[in-house]
C-alpha cells in the first residue's frame, strides 16, 4: 500500500483531480509527473509494477512491473508481473496479473516463491506475439537466469516458455532493446560481475552470443537517440539503497560492435548521488506529436530505508536532457514536470535551476495543490542512509 493512502482527504482529492483530468482528454505530453509518489489506478489503489517499463501500442501507453513486493525470507518478492494501461501517463487502469510466477513457474529448481525481477516487455511484429522476459530466480539467487513467456495479446494469458542462462551465463538484472528493424537484444548483468550484451534469436526467446561488454552495473537500459549512438544508463550494486547513476556511450551503428565509454555521472545537484533517491530501470522515448523525442528516465524509490520498506516504494520519473555540449544526457531532478515543459529540448541549454524551471511549469492553483499534497505526503523520506526533509515545490 503507498503511503499517500494513510491520507483520506488526500485520497479523494487525488481520485477527483484525476477523473477530472481523464474527462478533458488530457495528452501525455501534458501529464503533471511527480517523482517519488505513487500513482492510483482506476480503484484507489497504488500502481504496483516496479523495476518495469512502458511499451507504447498506437494511443495506449502499456506499463509493467513487478507486482507487490512483499517482506519474504528476509528480502521483498514479488508474485509476478502487472500491467496497466494509460492514454496520457496519468490516469492508469489496471489490467491485471498478467504472470503469476507461483502459478507458471514450476519448472524452478527450487520454490515457491520465485524471484521475478525487471520485467521487460517487447512485441514481435514478425511473430505477431508479446515476449516477456524477466531475472527469474530462486529467492536465495541459486538459478540466475531469464524468464521467458509469451502471449498473442499483451494483457495476456501468458505462456511459460522456461527459464534459461543466456549463452549460458548466470544472469541477474537485465533490460532489452529493440531495433526498428526488429532485431532485439538482452543486455543484463553476468554473474553480477559486469553487463553483458546478446542479440536475441527472431522469436526473441533465445539469445545467440555475447557481443558486447560494459562495466558492472545493474538496472540497465539503453537508448538510441541517433543512427550512430547508443547509450546505456545503470546504477552501481548497493542492494537496495541508492547510489549515483552511471552513463555509457558508445559511437557505432550496431550494438553488435558496441564499445563503451563511461561519461560523467548523468546527474547533478543535491540528490544526484542518490540518482535522486533511485535506481534506474529503464529510458522510455515519449515521441511528441511533431515527432520530436523525450527520454523519460524511469526509477524505482525502492524505500528500503523508510518507512513501511521496500513495500512502500515509489516510483521516479525525470527526463533525461541532452548536454548542450553534446557530451552525453543528464538527469533534470524537478518536484514536478510534464513532458511538454521539455518539448524542444535540443535547442535548450540544460536546465539546472530549479526556481527558473518551476517558474516556467504553469501550474494551476488546482494542480499545484495536488502536486503539494503528494509531496507533503512523501516529506520525510531517506535519501541514502540520512533522513532528509524534501521541501515542497512552493
Ligand atoms: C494498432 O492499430 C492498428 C491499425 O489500426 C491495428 O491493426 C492494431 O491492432 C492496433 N494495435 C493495438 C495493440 O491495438
Ligand atoms: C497466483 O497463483 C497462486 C497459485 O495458483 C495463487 O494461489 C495466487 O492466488 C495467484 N495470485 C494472484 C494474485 O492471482
Ligand atoms: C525460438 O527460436 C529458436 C531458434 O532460433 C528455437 O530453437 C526455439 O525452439 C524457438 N523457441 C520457441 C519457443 O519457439
Ligand atoms: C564512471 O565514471 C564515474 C565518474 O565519472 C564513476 O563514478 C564510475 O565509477 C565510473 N564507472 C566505471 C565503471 O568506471
Ligand atoms: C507504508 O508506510 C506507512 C508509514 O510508515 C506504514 O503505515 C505502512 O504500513 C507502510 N505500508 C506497508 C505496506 O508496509
Ligand atoms: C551524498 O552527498 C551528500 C552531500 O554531498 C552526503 O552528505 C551524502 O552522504 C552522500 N550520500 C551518498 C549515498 O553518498
Ligand atoms: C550506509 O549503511 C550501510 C549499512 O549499514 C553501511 O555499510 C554504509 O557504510 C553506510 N553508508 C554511509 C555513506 O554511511
């Protein structure tokens, strides 16, 4: 349950705003964003899908994540993989359970429970079918591998294909990426040793070799901004606390000849070792209608420090801005945002003044006291290992 919950008056307010935005036909672009809360779905209750992703099917936004991850043999897990859906990133109904890992996962050397980590889910047009490929897992880590299910529809029923070691190598957290071209890849961390990148077989649940390398990181994803550059966002391995995120750069036209450099951490400010008290799961690219791109970083706050833990954890998203040097993308922290605040963001320089940006953001009095009474809720939470108090937007 989120703690914006433990609020009545807070809890209808949040419902009124948000039907009210539902019926004027709100665009993604204008959707009111608010790092570190929980949005509610159509029921009241909190949107449960961590460590997940958005896919984008003609006007719908589709997004996934692990379900509840609940206190178990001394760490969180979660039964499976959520879906809601969204026409503009802000109101979001849910469409269920669409994997239940207790239910599908027998095959497992050992469990239940499973774990069931980083979901990801990419559409094989060539297949006509949804993959959904996760870090499946025992809860004490002895089966690091990927899980593979598919499905004719993306709300499901899902088929368990297996479990299996891609190029078999033990694989912990993990992302994809797919060419417009259709050719998808795997990149996760081996042995959490260091990320390991493979192109996935044409039905996209095998892989065929390793053929990329980069340093040791977790909640990988990767981004294509042009033909020729790829980047790949990961945190460091401090199990669930926060720490500063990593960028990687790499000049070429194919993933299969990719060579990383390391850029400067992509985050600046108070908060940017911390990525903003969270840790990176993946780079969505909001396309405007004039067909220019927003790279949406999407976090989990996984909380571990706070109150109610891992199981009040909440979610970050903040766009990801290109340097006006052109030397990578930095994280732009903001206590509340919408996509269209960022629309030409190639013409402008980074913005890393938070009174200039939030001058600029125009929020209704109606808006701002919905966006305050988020942030008030949140007010005391852990950044790290000290308790910080995040002051309001006002
Ligand atoms: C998207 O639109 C196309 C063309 O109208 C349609 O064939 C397809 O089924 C739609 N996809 C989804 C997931 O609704
Ligand atoms: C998942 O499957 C298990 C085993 O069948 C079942 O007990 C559980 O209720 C299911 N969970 C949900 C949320 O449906
Ligand atoms: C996927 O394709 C590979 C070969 O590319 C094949 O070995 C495998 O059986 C296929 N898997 C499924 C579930 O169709
Ligand atoms: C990348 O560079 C940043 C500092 O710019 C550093 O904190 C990080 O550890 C480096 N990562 C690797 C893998 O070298
Ligand atoms: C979330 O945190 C609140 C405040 O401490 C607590 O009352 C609540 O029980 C927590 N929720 C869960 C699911 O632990
Ligand atoms: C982040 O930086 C602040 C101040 O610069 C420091 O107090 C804090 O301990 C740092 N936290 C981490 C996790 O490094
Ligand atoms: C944070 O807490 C962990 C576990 O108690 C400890 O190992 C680590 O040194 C602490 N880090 C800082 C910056 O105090």
């Amino acid at each position: 349950m989120g703690v914006i919950l433990r609020s009545p008056f807070l809890f209808v307010l949040v419902l009124v705003f948000a039907s009210a935005l539902a019926s004027s036909e709100l665009l993604a672009e204008d959707a009111l964003i608010v790092p570190g809360t929980t949005p509610l779905d159509q029921n009241g209750l909190p949107v449960q899908a961590h460590g997940g992703g958005v896919i984008r099917l003609n006007d719908t936004f589709f997004w996934y994540g692990e379900s509840l991850k609940r206190p178990m043999l001394g760490d969180f897990l979660s039964e499976g993989v959520n879906l809601y859906s969204s026409t503009n990133l802000m109101t979001w109904t849910f469409e269920g359970l669409i994997f239940n890992g207790t239910e599908q996962m027998q095959d497992m050397p050992l469990g239940p429970p499973f774990r069931i980590e980083r979901p990801k889910i990419l559409y094989n047009a060539a297949y006509g079918q949804f993959v959904l490929l996760f870090h499946a897992d025992t809860p004490t880590f002895s089966f690091p591998s990927v899980g593979v299910a598919v499905a004719a529809d993306i709300r499901g029923p899902y088929e368990w294909v297996r479990a299996f070691k891609p190029d078999g190598l033990d694989s912990y957290d993990m992302g994809v990426f797919q060419e417009d071209d259709g050719t998808a890849f795997l990149v996760r961390s081996i042995n959490n040793d260091f990320l390991g990148i493979s192109q996935l077989t044409p039905n996209y649940t095998d892989t065929t070799g390793l053929v990329s390398v980069a340093p040791r990181g977790e909640g990988p994803s990767i981004f294509k901004p042009t033909a020729k550059d790829y980047y790949l966002i990961a945190s460091h391995l401090t199990y669930w606390n926060p720490n500063p995120p990593m960028l990687f750069h790499a000049s070429t036209s194919s993933l299969r000849a990719a060579a990383w450099h390391n850029l400067t951490v992509p985050a600046r400010g108070e908060g940017a070792n911390t990525t903003y008290n969270s840790q990176s799961s993946f780079v969505f690219p909001l396309v405007f209608a004039d067909g220019t791109v927003l790279y949406i970083y999407m976090g989990d706050r996984w909380n571990f420090a706070g109150p109610g833990s891992v199981e009040n954890a909440t979610y970050v998203w903040l766009p990801l801005l290109p340097n006006e040097d052109g030397s990578g993308y930095t994280l732009q922290h903001a206590d509340s945002w919408r996509p269209s605040d960022y629309r030409d963001q190639a013409w402008l320089p980074l913005v890393n003044d938070r009174a200039a940006h939030l001058a600029n953001t125009g929020l209704s009095a109606a808006e701002q006291a919905w966006v305050d009474s988020l942030v008030a809720s949140r007010k005391k939470e852990q950044t790290g290992n000290k308790t910080v108090t995040i002051a309001a937007s006002t």
